[in-house]
C-alpha cells in the first residue's frame, strides 16, 4: 500500500513540475491562454499530490522524499521538452566582417530569411551588424551558415516577441 501512495506522489509531482516549467516558459512567449490552461492543470496536481503527503506525514516521512524527488525530475523532464519544442522567437545579432556581408546575405535568403544590415566599425575595421529575427528551432541552422561563411562572427542570441501589425497582440 505505501508503496502504491509513494508512487503516486512521485507520478503526480513529476506531471506537476514538469507542466509548471513549460508553463513559465509557455507564458514567457506571450502564450497566455495556455499557460493559464496549464496552470490549472498544474493546481489540481498539486492539490492531490499534497493532499497525499500531508494525510500521516509524521508516521510516514518516506513521503517527503517522494514528493521531493518528483519535484527534481519533473523539473529536469520539463526542460528537456520545452528544449526540444524550442518555443519562441528568437533575435540574431552577429557582427560580421563586412567583405563577407554579401555571401551571408545570398546564404540567408536562400533559406527564406530577411536581415536587417546595420554599418559598424570596431576599433580596428569596418564591420556590418545583421539583425535576423527567427523560429527558435532555427538557431542553430543560422549560426551554423554564418560561422561557415565567417568564422569569426560575434552572435547574440536575445528572446523576442514579435508582433505583426495584421493580428492582435495576445
């Protein structure tokens, strides 16, 4: 019998953790609804799986752990999917050696991105600052053209909400 409650703590505390983490990063994106929906969800979690703790805690400490080690793993579960979804948008700031602004720019669009080209110069020559505004799971495909082409490229990587003038904000 208790191992069927330490079970269930651990089960429910892990669903819990784990929505609350994407839910964070959910509403983080301007996804309010759904984070609102999450959290919910994530209430009527923790209501049960606190309900289970509570009832003979003293005669059962062994709860406390199972509680607890559904928190951590919840948490690390959490991030992990909310890694692989890669929720968000993202804005790429590169520095880039201006001889090379061309071949990145040809490079970008074939893969359907705009960039907008700042002039710059450091203390030492002329450089050209891309802005490039991007789907999070595109990152990575991004960095990997420039440092291809320019090998030494300076990237920043911000989050960013964008909005476009036709939609509502959310």
């Amino acid at each position: 019998m208790n191992i069927l409650i330490y079970f269930l703590i651990f089960t429910f505390k892990v669903i819990e953790n784990t929505l609350s983490t994407l839910r964070i990063i959910v509403v983080a994106n301007g996804k309010k609804i759904i984070g609102a929906i999450l959290q919910g969800i994530v209430s009527i979690v923790w209501v049960i799986s606190t309900s289970l703790v509570v009832i003979n805690i003293q005669k059962d400490p062994l709860k406390i752990l199972a509680f607890t080690s559904g928190a951590l793993i919840g948490s690390y579960i959490g991030s992990i999917i909310e890694e692989k979804l890669a929720l968000g948008t993202n804005i790429i700031t590169t520095i880039i050696n201006k001889n090379l602004t061309e071949k990145i720019i040809y490079a970008l669009k074939k893969q359907k991105h705009e960039a907008i080209i700042l002039n710059g110069k450091n203390i030492y020559e002329q450089k050209n600052i891309l802005l490039i505004i991007v789907k999070r799971k595109q990152n990575q495909n991004i960095i990997k053209l420039i440092k291809n082409i320019d090998e030494s490229a300076k990237i920043i990587i911000e989050n960013a909400i964008t909005h476009e003038a036709n939609k509502p904000y959310q």
